[in-house]
C-alpha cells in the first residue's frame, strides 16, 4: 500500500505524480527490492537520475512524501517505511501515532538519507490511517487556522471504531466543515485499511 504525496501544483505537480508512480510500479515488481525501506532508498535514488537533480539547481525542491506499507496477509504482520509522512493505528483498540523519516525523496542529492523499516504485529480489525499534509494543513475553524496533527489524532479517536463507511464520511465531512468558506490549500488524500 503506498500513500505519497508530490511536491508542486498543478503542472508540475501532475508531472511529479506520473514520473513517481512510474517508478513506484518498475520498483515494487523488482525481485531485488525486499522491504518497504529499500523501495524508498531505491525510489530516491532513481528520482534524482531521473530529474537530474544533481546538476539542475532549479529542480532540488522537487520530491515527494510517502509511506510505502507492507502487510503479510496470512501473519498480518506489518512493515512500513516512510517519509516525512506518519501513520496512525487503532491497534489493541488504542490509537498509535508513528512518526515517518525526516526526509523526503528526491530533493537535495548530498543530504545524508536512512529509510527505516517499522513492523507491527496486527489483528483482524486493526486499521492503518496514513494522509498526506494537505488534511492537518488545511486552514479553516473560527480563526482560519491550519487543522494540525493533534486534531486529526482527536478526530479519528472520536470514530476509529465505526464502521469504515461512516470513518470515511466523518472524516470528508469533518474537512468540509472545518475548511468553511476558505479555499483548499493543497491536495488531500487520506486513506484508511482495516484488516
């Protein structure tokens, strides 16, 4: 499961997102990739062949945020690796924040970048939440401030154990509301799995 969120808008957004889910599907089907944090390790290095970063100035910025996640169906044991992205679990009936590595892929070619592996031994009715920035950065509420982490923590606290269906209702409708009569600010993307 892979929940990534480009750099950019528009263009050069949509520019980022086709090159990195080209290279996401060429990497996962590899026999030599075995673990989540080798898929970022390896999308990170041919993101920067790709854009030739480490000669064109202009384009260090570009990159994205990503969690790559990976679920034995028959163990139900978990591993992820990410960056710049946490992952939430309702694990044990209790919700876990994970924090991602502070690093994201592409960018700066001489930064200095450890993708670790992350397991969690999970259950049948345990979720995985994973979201890009464009949710907790969204600004809106009575002072049209950003919504933050600890507000998506509450949120989902207040539904992790509804049905998905009403999960997922709750949560577009919480943005809507908190959004107001502001313009969205980034693109959204927030995913939910439950075992």
């Amino acid at each position: 499961i892979v929940c990534a969120d480009s750099t950019g808008h528009g263009v050069p957004g949509a520019f980022m997102s086709m090159i990195g889910t080209t290279l996401i599907k060429d990497i996962c089907w590899r026999k030599d990739v075995d673990s989540p944090s080798h898929v970022l390790q390896q999308l990170d290095k041919e993101l920067q062949s790709t854009l030739n970063q480490n000669i064109d100035a202009e384009r260090a910025h570009d990159g994205m945020d990503i969690i790559v996640c990976e679920i034995d169906v028959n163990t139900h044991y978990m591993r992820f690796s990410s960056a710049m992205r946490p992952l939430i679990l309702y694990k044990d009936k209790e919700l876990q924040y994970v924090k991602g590595t502070k690093a994201s892929i592409g960018g700066d070619p001489k930064a200095e970048k450890q993708f670790e592996n992350v397991g969690f031994q999970l259950h049948k009715g345990d979720i995985i939440y994973m979201f890009s920035d464009g949710y907790p950065d969204q600004f809106g509420g009575p002072r049209g401030k950003k919504f933050k982490l600890d507000r998506v923590k509450n949120m989902l606290a207040d539904v992790c154990d509804k049905p998905m269906e009403v999960q997922q209702e709750y949560v577009a409708k919480t943005f809507t509301e908190w959004r107001g009569k502001l313009q969205q600010v980034d693109d959204v993307l927030f995913m939910g799995v439950r075992l």
